[in-house]
C-alpha cells in the first residue's frame, strides 16, 4: 500500500510582511508620499499662503528625502534584520544623491511652469508681437521662426554628419581620417557665439555687412550641430557586429549596398535618437542666433529673405526690453520659455519611440 502527498493548492498563510521580519513592498512608497507631503505643508507654512512661485519646491523635495530616508532606515532596523537595514542605508544614499542632482532640473520646470502657464492661452500661439507695446501679443513668429531655421539646420547637418560617420567608421584609414576625428572633436568644443561670428563673417565677406536671415541662423546652429551627429551616429554604425557585414560579404554584395541595406537599418534607431537629441541641444542656442536671424517682431516664413525671430530670441527681447508694460513682458518671456521647454521634450519622445519602433528584433 503506497501513500501519495499532494500538496495544497492554497499555501497556508504565514503572517504578514511585519511579522516575518520584512517590510511590504508598498512601504517605502508610502513613507517617501508621507515625507514629500509633509515637507511640503511645511514650507508652505514657512511661505505664509504668498504666491506659488515663491514657494521653494527643491528645498521640499530635499528635506522629504532625508525624512524619507531616516524613517525608512529606522523603521528597517527594527523591523527587519541588520544586514537588509545596511542594504537600505546604502540604497538610500545612492537615492539622495540622485535627488541632488535632480534639484535644479526640479527648480527649473517649477519655476517656469509657474511663470509661463499664465500665458499659455490661444492668443499666444496665434498672434505676433507686430505693433504690440503693451498687454497681448503672441509668440507665433517665434515658434515659426525656430522650427524653420531648426528644420533647415537639420537638413544641412544630418547628411552631412552621417556621411562623415559613415566614412570614418567603413572606410577611413590612415592620416586623413585621424585628421577628420580631431577637427570633430575641435568642433564639439567651440562656442556657440564662435560659430554665430563665423558664419556673419562669411556672409559678410560674400553679401556685404548688416545682413541678416533666418538661413545664416540655421548655418551657425549647422556648425553646432554637425560634430553632434557625427559623434553619435559614429558609435551607433560601431555597435553593429561584424558578423553582418561579413555574411553580407559572403554572399556576394558590394559594400556600398551592405552599408545601405544592413548597416543602416540595423543602427537606425540609435542614429535618429542622435539626430533628435543633437537637434535638442541646438534648438535653445542664443548667442548664434543674436547674431544671425536678429530680431523682428512679425511673422516672416521665408528663411532667405529678412530676419527671423526664434523663442530663445525671443525670450531674451522679452526680458531686455519689456516696453511700457513689464509683467506682461515678463509674462510672454515664461511662456516663451516654457513652449521650448515643450518642444525638446517632444523632440525626446519622439526619440525613444522611433528607437523603440525601429530597433532590432532578435530572435523568433
């Protein structure tokens, strides 16, 4: 006669988390809300019920951390084994210094969203700053303005950019191309305002003094811009394994075509996230465009023809010279601010989903 054991299909419940000597998994979210809250009633106590821009949201976010990570260190030590309590300690010291670092992008979005959300109404994207002095105004101009000279930046760059890399990474060899590596490298270190004087003295020397279009604009950010891509689309084609570009080879194809067939689709998604991410660093340039695009107050589509303004422009005439009605001026400036903030991160999203959707899949 034999016996058989079958287990239980419901296991026998044990305790709870407390109990067994280990915190739940909620706990630490909720003791990091508990601290975020608490620091937050606080200063607005210390703040008397002013006004929100006022209130200092990185000095908050601070002191709710370490209070979140006294508690929890604390609360760890009783509750659970020494050990886990050293693991947590360690943990939450990584976690503070990563809240430092994130203070002052925590400051600034506060901050602007706070100034700018003001004006962040219909008039603003649909009217011009053509004969405003006081209240009103848009920022149409602008917003048309940094998209085309951005646009025509990119055209420029990205071929340009991409080819180099292509080159260097498939076909260089040799002084030529140490030569290539070193001027990007130069390039990637020169000053906005080195490239904005570049380009007005190249114009000035072809067209005459005193000219200024949105076009010489996107040239200036092109020369900001080119070593960006070049750097990155550089490391992508680097990543792709060498085993592709030989069965490629095996099979008989040139290697033009195994570049425009195989080495490209496979580091797509990388090379658009660079592209992306160089446009986002050159689309809050200033100083270039200052000297460039210059200034103008109505909506002008043609990038040959006139100056064209841009938000960061834009922002910056606001604040330099706000007219007869300053907190209006002060107002169109935030909101300007925001609306590129908004745009770079769009331009980020847009990044990942295209690194996402055309990544490499592997595997059945």
């Amino acid at each position: 006669m034999t016996t058989t054991l079958t287990r239980s299909a419901t296991p026998t419940p044990v305790g709870n988390s407390l109990t067994a000597g280990q915190l739940p998994k909620w706990m630490p979210w909720v003791l990091l809300a508990g601290a975020l809250a608490l620091s937050s009633v606080f200063f607005a106590i210390i703040n008397g019920g002013g006004d929100v821009a006022d209130f200092n949201i990185a000095a908050a976010v601070f002191l709710g951390v370490v209070l979140f990570a006294i508690v929890l260190v604390i609360l760890s030590s009783v509750v659970e084994t020494r050990r886990r309590a050293a693991d947590r300690l360690a943990t939450v010291l990584v976690s503070i210094a990563f809240t430092i670092a994130l203070l002052p992008l925590i400051s600034l979005l506060f901050t602007v969203i706070v100034n700018g959300i003001a004006r962040f109404d219909p008039m603003f994207f649909s009217y011009s700053m053509r004969n405003v002095v006081g209240e009103g105004g848009g920022a149409i101009h602008a917003i048309w303005g940094t998209l085309i000279v951005t646009g025509w930046a990119a055209l420029i760059s990205v071929p340009i950019g991409l080819m180099t890399s292509i080159y260097l990474v498939e076909y260089g060899r040799g002084r030529l191309a140490k030569a290539i590596t070193f001027f990007v490298d130069v390039m990637t270190g020169i000053p906005s305002i080195v490239a904005g004087l570049f380009i007005v003295a190249v114009c000035a020397l072809l067209y005459g003094p005193g000219l200024n279009t949105g076009f010489m604009g996107s040239l200036a950010l092109s020369v900001l811009m080119i070593p960006v891509v070049v750097r990155s689309s550089e490391e992508m084609l680097r990543l792709v394994p060498n085993e592709l570009r030989e069965a490629s080879y095996a099979l008989g194809v040139p290697k033009w075509l195994t570049i425009v067939k195989v080495v490209l689709p496979t580091s797509v998604a990388g090379i658009t996230t660079g592209i992306m991410l160089s446009i986002s660093r050159v689309i809050g340039e200033t100083a270039p465009l200052l000297l460039t695009a210059g200034f103008t107050q109505s909506l002008n589509m043609d990038a040959f023809d006139g100056p064209m303004m841009t938000l960061p422009v834009f922002v910056y005439d606001q604040f330099q010279n706000p007219g007869t009605n300053v907190p209006a001026a002060l107002e169109r400036a935030w909101a300007g601010a925001l609306t590129l903030i908004i745009i770079v991160m769009a331009l980020n999203l847009i990044a990942r989903f295209v690194a996402k959707k055309f990544a490499p899949k592997f595997g059945r």
